[in-house]
C-alpha cells in the first residue's frame, strides 16, 4: 500500500498511570485496572469525532490496524455523563485486546508489532504496577499514536514511539515523527493524558495523480500549463498544490510499516512562502498583471497617478529573498490575450533566464516600468530598476481545450511552459462513487444495485467519450466530473440521479457542442447519423412536414432521460453502450 495524506495523529502519554491501565487492561475483581479503553476529553474528544464522521451525540465502530493485524471490535461513543465530564467520550477496543502495538512484550526489537518491554500476563495489581513503574524508570517516555487517514472512514492505526529511546531502541524514535506532531506533544500539560494534530483535508488525495506530475514538472521547468477538457480536475489539482505549496510540507503515512510509516515532503513555512491566484480574462491587462499606474489624491492638487505593482512583482520580489520562495497561479490562462498580459517579462521566463535569489545580479532584466517615479510593492518595498524573475518563483496555469471562442495560445508564450494534458479519469470517477473493483457490470437484466448504477456511469462516459474522440478530437472529451453527483442510498435514487446528470450535464454540454450538427450528435449518441429513425434510444430523428420538407432536413431530438419510466430509462441508457 501506498503513502496516503494524513487527517490527524491522536497522542497519549504511554508512562502516565491512566492510560498505562488502560491498554494493560481488565484484571481481577479488587484491582484498580477497571478500564480497557481510552476516555479523551475536549477538543480530543471533538477532534476524533471529526475524524469518525459521527454527528453530535453520535456513535461510530472503530476499527484499529497495524502490520499484520486488526481488531474489528472498536467503538466510539459520547459518554453518558458527557456534559458533565467536559466532552468525555469512549474510544474503544475489543475488551481486553489493546492494539497490539501498544501492549508489552518480553523482547522487543525493530521487527515486533509492540514497543514497550515487559511481560503482558501479570494478573495482579501489584505486578502491573511494576511494569509501569519499569517503563517510568526507563525514561524512554513513550506515547501511543492513532493515526487517521484522509478519506478512510473509521479505521485508526496503532503505533508507539519513544521520545528518548535507550541505545539499540533507536527505531522506535520520536524523530520520525512530522514536526507538527512532536512540537503538539512537547506542549502538551504535563497533567494532560493526551492530545491530537489535525491536518488540512483534501490537502493531496482530491488530485493525487495529477499534482505528483505537476510536481516533476515544477522540479525541471518552473512553469507549468495544465490542457485538457472541462471537468477533469485541473482548477481542483491547481488548489491542492496551492494548499501543499503554501504548507510548505506535505504529510503522509504508510499503514504497511511499523516504524518510520511517516514521511514528510517539501520545505518551507507559511512565513517563507507566497501564493497569489489570479483568472485571466478579456479584460485583463498588463496593467493589473505586471505594472500599472493608478489614481491617488494629492493634497493641493486634486489627482495624481502612482505606478502599482502588479502580482507577478510583487511574487517576484518577495522570492528574490534567500530562502523565499513564491507560486503564481492562473486559470483560464487562455480567456485573456497571455502574450500580452505578460508582456516584456515574457523574455524572463524561460528557466535558464531565471536570477537566483539573493543575487541580484544574475539572470535576464528589463527596465522597470516607470522606474522615475520609485515604484514599490504594497507592503512599501521599493522595486529596483531592472526587473528580473528568481528561479524560486514558480507559475502554474491551466486553460480548457475545448474552449474555441479565445484565439489560440501565444506560441511564444507556450513554448516555455512545460505542458501536461490532463484527460478524463475514470478511476478516479470509480473511486468517488464506490464502484468495487471486482464489479463485472453485465447485461441490463443485471442492474439491480446501487453499484450497478454507479458502474454504469462510468462506463457510459468511457463510450461517450471514445466516440467523441473519434468523431471531434480529444480536447471535446467530457470530464469526470459530469457524473461527480451520481449516487443514492438504493437503485431508483441512484438511477434517478444518473438520470439528472445526463440531462443537465452530459447532453446539456452535447448539445452545445454539436450545435447544429445532429449527425454528429447522434453519432456521439450511437444513433443512426444518416437520420433513420430508431426507438428506445437517447435520441430520435424527427422528420420534418410534407410543407416544408423541401427546405428542411431531419432533427435529432435527444430524450429526456428524467421524463422516462425505470425500464424506459434502462433501455435508453444501455443503448449508449451498445
């Protein structure tokens, strides 16, 4: 399995008395071992509710993993004195069955599910009590980990780590934690059990695929353009490397390894970190791009004009700075006139006319426009008088290729950026509305679950698709997204919902495309394209009146799918497949 984005790193303390109880659990009547589970409090408390996904008041399984193993018996649940305990609540696993991760074993090494040395099978109080009062002499100070994954559900995995491991136990070491976590861990009270980080959701996995690559790309050319149809996730990965790039690191965790799953990407801080976005549009200039000059009040004068920075300088000179670095990102990069929009600067571009940070004197320059009148950055910084772009500020754009109302992209303009085509995803698709892997769709007769229906989204966009692209190219392919909202909790709402998405998204975006050209509509639409007429498909031919048939040719007339009774609709739908 792969490294997967991490949602939130749940910590205890391993030597404090409660919690050493709990995960030593249940022993015999007249003993002070009373609880196998842990009880977190407040913001813990809320904190893991957010992650399970439970409502206010609420309940969820939890089911807890490590290598090699998994309890399937854990539960979290609001206490029933919750008001009073300040947000008490129960986070369970089977009784007496901790994570085994967490529990005592007589030799651990770096290949052991557990972590803490002992012996697990003392049934007297007193002889627990010396286990715990063994690891505090240690002063290996270890804390238990639950990890949630982004998108997971309610699993949590087990791990342990020691803040200051003894010689030879070094694999267990905080140090391989992310250094959000240990800086939670070393401000949590010394009188408090436990505590939690969270992270930012959706801040790799929403375009995992699509971001690694822009990520190479970033590393060879630091200009990036993303092409491809409407609704492929272009605008949505842009956002997730805005999120990484602003973040500075990126935090993942590998549930297969025991020690060291962690793995943190990428540098910087928010402080050394700028990112401006920005859409391009007809109206938009090198003016409000680049340089312009804007209208102030004048005392005894009236109205005077003063240049203004633009956010490529402003981005420009903010990572001119060592140890700076900045991100400009544009999308519709084609809806404005590009070439004109950057101008003179488009000279400074190209990566080997990049000036390194901190040296001023390196890389390509143009003249600072109106450099008489001591232009400067909002935040007051005078600009120099030659411009140059540092090799630490990175553009990244994107532009639909279906777009055929804007000229085509500058040549000039194009050359020096890498581009990456971004085409339809339909794993991706699959993945979103829980289509099992193993999930054969059959014939119609089939089609009894919600699965099927899911399924058959998907494969309806594939064989729309594939004719599109023989008929019109690839750049009029339809995105993943026209089926995003497929979905409902049995058959009819989810065939209901398939039903919407192919009237309002899929032949809405048909039937501008095709405007004025029905045999490649019905082509697209597996209908005879030389206007014989065919019934239960997605669209009919609609021969015109004996009294105007001599100026007027057949139309295509696509149905309505949501008008359509159950086995109308199937009918209709299975004969896009065929």
């Amino acid at each position: 399995m792969s490294p997967e984005p991490v949602q939130a790193v749940f910590f205890w303390r391993g030597e404090m008395k409660s919690v050493f109880k709990a995960v030593y659990g249940r022993k015999p009547a007249g003993t002070t071992y009373t609880k196998d589970y842990h009880q977190p409090r407040g913001e813990q408390a809320r904190a893991l509710e957010r992650a399970m996904g439970i409502p206010e008041g609420g309940e969820s399984r939890v089911e807890w993993r490590w290598p090699g193993g998994a309890d399937e018996g854990g539960k979290l649940f609001r206490a029933a004195d919750f008001a009073e305990s300040h947000g008490r609540m129960d986070l369970r696993w089977t009784t007496g069955q901790a994570p085994r991760p967490w529990r005592l074993t007589p030799s651990p090494d770096g290949a052991t599910s557990s972590t803490l040395p002992g012996t697990p099978d003392l049934d007297t109080e007193a002889g627990a009590d010396a286990q715990l009062a063994s690891i505090e002499a240690s002063g290996e100070k270890p804390w238990l980990l639950a990890v949630h994954l982004q998108d997971e559900g309610p699993v949590l995995h087990a791990r342990v780590v020691l803040e200051n491991p003894a010689p030879g136990r070094q694999f267990a070491s905080w140090d391989m934690l992310p250094d959000a976590v240990r800086a939670a861990m070393r401000k949590l009270p010394s009188r408090r059990p436990g505590g939690y980080v969270e992270f930012e959701e959706g801040y790799v996995l929403r375009s995992g695929a699509i971001v690694d690559r822009v990520v190479r790309a970033l590393q060879e050319n630091p200009n990036v353009l993303l092409v491809g149809p409407p609704g492929t996730g272009k605008t949505v990965a842009m956002e997730d490397v805005r999120r990484a790039f602003k973040a500075g690191k990126s935090i993942t965790f590998n549930p297969e390894i025991l020690h060291g799953a962690f793995e943190e990407t990428g540098s910087g801080s928010a402080a050394s970190t700028m990112v401006k976005s920005l859409v391009f549009h007809p109206s938009y200039t090198y003016e409000d791009f680049v340089m312009g000059l804007l209208p102030e009040p004048v005392e005894h004068v009236g109205i005077g004009v003063k240049p203004k920075a633009g956010p490529l300088l402003e981005l420009a000179h903010f990572a001119s700075q060592p140890d700076c670095r900045a991100l400009l990102v544009c999308d519709e990069f084609n809806r404005g006139a590009a070439a004109a929009i950057f101008g003179d600067t488009l000279a400074l571009l190209d990566a080997d006319k990049r000036s390194i940070p901190g040296h001023p004197d390196t890389g390509a320059t143009i003249e600072m426009p109106y450099a008489h009148l001591s232009p400067a950055t909002n935040d007051g910084d005078v600009l120099p008088e030659l411009i140059s772009l540092p090799s630490s500020l990175y553009v990244l754009a994107a532009m639909n290729s279906a777009d055929r109302s804007v000229a085509p992209l500058d040549a000039a303009l194009r050359r020096r950026f890498s581009i990456i085509y971004v085409e339809p995803d339909y794993d991706v698709l699959r993945d979103h509305l829980g289509v099992p892997d193993d999930l054969v769709l059959g014939a119609a007769s089939g089609w009894t679950e919600p699965e099927h229906i899911k399924a058959l989204a998907v494969v309806i966009l594939e064989a729309i698709n594939e004719r599109i692209e023989a008929i019109s190219g690839r750049d009029f392919l339809l995105g993943q997204s026209v089926m995003w909202q497929v979905g409902g909790t049995d058959r009819a709402a989810c065939l209901r919902s398939l039903a919407a998405a192919m009237d309002n998204r899929v032949m809405g975006t048909l039937t501008l495309s095709y405007t004025d050209n029905d045999a490649a509509l019905a082509a697209v639409l597996n209908v005879d394209p030389r206007g014989e007429d065919v019934a239960g498909g997605a669209a009919s031919w609609h021969s015109p009146s004996e009294r105007i048939r001599e100026v007027a040719n057949p139309r295509l007339r696509p149905v309505r799918f949501q008008d359509l009774d159950d086995d109308s609709l199937i009918e209709a739908l299975a004969s896009l497949l065929e």
